[in-house]
C-alpha cells in the first residue's frame, strides 16, 4: 500500500469504517479496480451507479480531452452560452416526455433535490415537502429533513420545517397528499432497504393524486436513471407515469461530477422570476468537462444499445446466484440486491467479498443486503465469474 489507511484517516474526514475492505486504487477500466498491490477487483457498485458504462470509458475519456483543449470553467451562473449544456440537453430532451422541457444543472444529486425543492415551493407558493419514508435524498441540510429515521436526524435539528413522510406503496396514505403540499419526492423504485418495486398502480395513483392537488411530483433518479433498470428512467418502466421534475446525477457524467433537475417549464422559469441568483445558483453547476462527459456517456447507452441487455443480464444473477446463506437476489435490470442471511456479521460479508476480488456494499438503511450495481457493460462471462466469487464467499462462513 501506498498510502496507509491511517495516514489516509488522519487528512480525510470522509472515510470508510473497515480497514480491509479500503483499498488503495491504482487504476479502473470498464468493470475492474486495481489496487497498488496488483489486486484485480470486479466492481459490483460501479462507485453506487455513477460507472453506469463502465470506468474510464473511452468515449467520455475522448469528449473530456476534446473539451479540455477548449476551455474549462469560464462563467458562474448561465451569463455566457456554453454549448456543452446546450447540446447536452438538446440531446436528452428528446428521450424524455415532452413535458419535461428545461434543465438546471448542477454539482451532485443533493443539489438537484435542493433545486428542485425549491423551484416547487416557488411555483404551488405552498411549504409542504412530502417524501417516502425509508428513503434517502442526500446529506445537505435540506434534503436530512428528508429522512425519517429519528436517529439520523435529532442533532441536526431544528430540520427544516414542513417535512412529512408518507409510506412507499400505501395507497392510503396518499390522502396527506393535499392542497398544503408543495411538492411529492419519490424514487420509483426505491432503494434506501434494498431494492423495492412500486406495487401495480400506485405510481399511477400517485400521479393522479398530484394532478388533483396541483402538487408537484418529483422522481429522485439520482440511483436508478441512466439505464441501470433497463429503460434510461424507471419510471419509464410504468405507464402514464412520469415526473414534473427528475432528479438526476451520479451515472449521469460517466464518472465525472455532474447533476441536474430537468422540469416542465413553467415549474423551472419559478426560480428566475424569484431572482436568478437566490431562486438556484450553482457555480460549478453545468461545468463544460462534465457536461461534455454526460453528452458521450448518454449517446453511449443508446448508440451502443446498453439497455438492450440489461434485464437478462439481472435475470442471470436473481435465478444463478444461490447460496444458502443466501435469501434472495432481488431487483430489477441490473439495480439488485442480495439479502443474506441476519445471523451474519455484514462487516464480516464485506470483508469476505473484498478477499475474492469483488466490490460491493450494503444499503444505507439496510445492512444485511448487498448493492449488486455493475456496469451495464458486464459481459456474460464477467457475470458468470462474479457469481462463482460470491458463492465462494459465502462459502467463508
Ligand atoms: C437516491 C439518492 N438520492 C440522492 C442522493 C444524493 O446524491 P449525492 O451524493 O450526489 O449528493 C443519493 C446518493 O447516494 C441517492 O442514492
């Protein structure tokens, strides 16, 4: 190692808890880490869903040298015309549903909740923020008000007020849904306890219910967008369901740092007519590098047909990867899980699956389950061998 996980600890605040599973990177390329000891790791997170098309992509890495020869930050808050945010958005507008029209960029999927937060208090003139309970939008101070769990939440208060949960999949509680509220934030499928699909109609009825109260509905893509369940949104997935806003980020950049609420028009021009600099302002929000990198990595899942495969290839792991202590492998496209077995030690898991060369985690608000997030460029053999690695480390125990 380089680097000692100590030395590391001692200058950077953000870090792991587990010493063995902190590896010292050297290099990536496509679904594979090295670290400094030569160690090839197969990574099963894709850095949680941001190397949607694999590391070190060579079409991001070609835009990313193509605009660094031209310039890189210029201007703060949209005074100049960069063509990088242009085209990008010219580009993903027509993949999305008409209504979803304007686009606000800005540095992480934190912000974009943030943005669209805001851009929805200022359209309805309402302060009610509903959000699912279980679920988990970012760490500002804004988007904590978003958690449920006490516990995450008591030392930051007082939280910012107005912020209730209603229950993922409840029809009922789609009743606190009402002319207070200002905005509804979703993921559609969710992720904060492991992967959970949307029961039969209640995105419609979610939708529907927004309609009636002229509550704006915002999707937190910032996991599942980008082709990572098979369709470039899953909300695509369900019919006559889509956002007023959608939240997106990490797979976004293919690596480089970049989010971004896109809206219906009439949502998004609230935060000008507020004031263009208090509504939303982002300095490095729309930076060219990242704008360029989001370009090559969105013309790369549909001109190189990523999504195509994606639900066979979760298929692969949901019916091949048994194990014993192995309860189920659940998910949609390649956005899954694995819930093992409660009398296992997680930390214990972690180190195990790191010891056979593959990268993984477990949920945030779920421990005894594994992310299983590779790149969309697995190949079937790369599948095959992943599998062969976590049965061996379960084997471990
Ligand atoms: C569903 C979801 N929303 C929002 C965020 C926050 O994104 P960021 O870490 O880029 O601020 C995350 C991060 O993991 C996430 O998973």
């Amino acid at each position: 190692m380089i680097t000692s996980v100590n030395d590391f600890r001692e200058l950077v605040a953000q870090v792991g808890e587990i010493d063995e599973i902190m590896i010292d990177v050297e290099k990536a390329e496509g679904i594979y880490v090295w670290d400094t000891s030569g160690k090839r790791y197969m990574d099963m997170l894709s850095g949680i869903c941001v190397g949607n098309i694999g590391h070190r992509n060579p079409k991001v890495i070609d835009a990313v040298k193509e605009q660094l020869d031209k310039y890189m930050h210029v201007m703060v808050y949209g005074e100049f015309v960069q063509s990088p945010q242009y085209k990008y958005m010219k580009r993903l507008k027509e993949l999305l549903p008409e209504s979803l029209s304007q686009i606000f960029y800005v540095n992480s999927g934190s912000e974009a909740i943030e943005g669209a937060m805001k851009a929805a208090k200022l359209f309805t003139g309402r302060s009610e923020i509903l959000s699912c309970r279980g679920a988990y939008h970012g760490s500002t101070t804004g988007a904590v008000a978003l958690l449920s769990q006490e516990e995450f939440t008591r030392k930051f208060r007082p939280l910012m007020p107005d912020c209730n949960k209603i229950e993922y999949n409840n029809f009922e509680d789609l009743e606190r849904i009402t002319e207070r509220t200002a905005c509804l934030i979703v993921e559609p499928i969710a992720i904060g306890q492991g992967v959970r699909l949307p029961e039969n109609g209640w995105l419609q009825a979610v939708r529907k219910k927004c309609d009636e109260m002229g509550v704006v509905l915002i999707f937190d893509e910032i996991q599942t967008g980008f082709g990572r369940t098979g369709k470039l949104f899953a909300f695509e997935h369900f019919e006559d369901v889509y956002p007023d806003i959608l939240c997106i980020a990490k797979g976004m950049g293919g690596g480089m740092p970049i989010g971004a609420f896109v809206g219906r028009n009439d949502i998004m021009q609230s935060l000008n007519n507020h004031h263009p600099l208090i509504g939303h302002a982002s300095t490095f929000g729309g930076h060219p590098i990242g704008c360029v990198a989001a370009l090559a990595t969105l013309n790369c899942i549909i001109d190189d047909k990523l999504m195509e495969g994606v639900e066979e290839k979760g298929n692969r792991f949901r019916q091949e990867l048994s194990h014993p202590l192995i309860k189920q492998v659940r998910g949609k496209g390649l956005f899954n899980c694995i819930d093992f077995d409660e009398r296992l030690d997680w930390q214990e898991v972690l180190k195990a699956c790191f010891a056979e060369g593959l990268i993984t985690g477990t949920h945030l608000f779920n421990t005894h389950s594994l992310s299983l997030k590779p790149a969309l460029i697995i190949t079937d053999e790369q599948i095959e061998e992943s599998i062969v690695r976590f049965k061996k480390a379960f084997d471990r125990f």
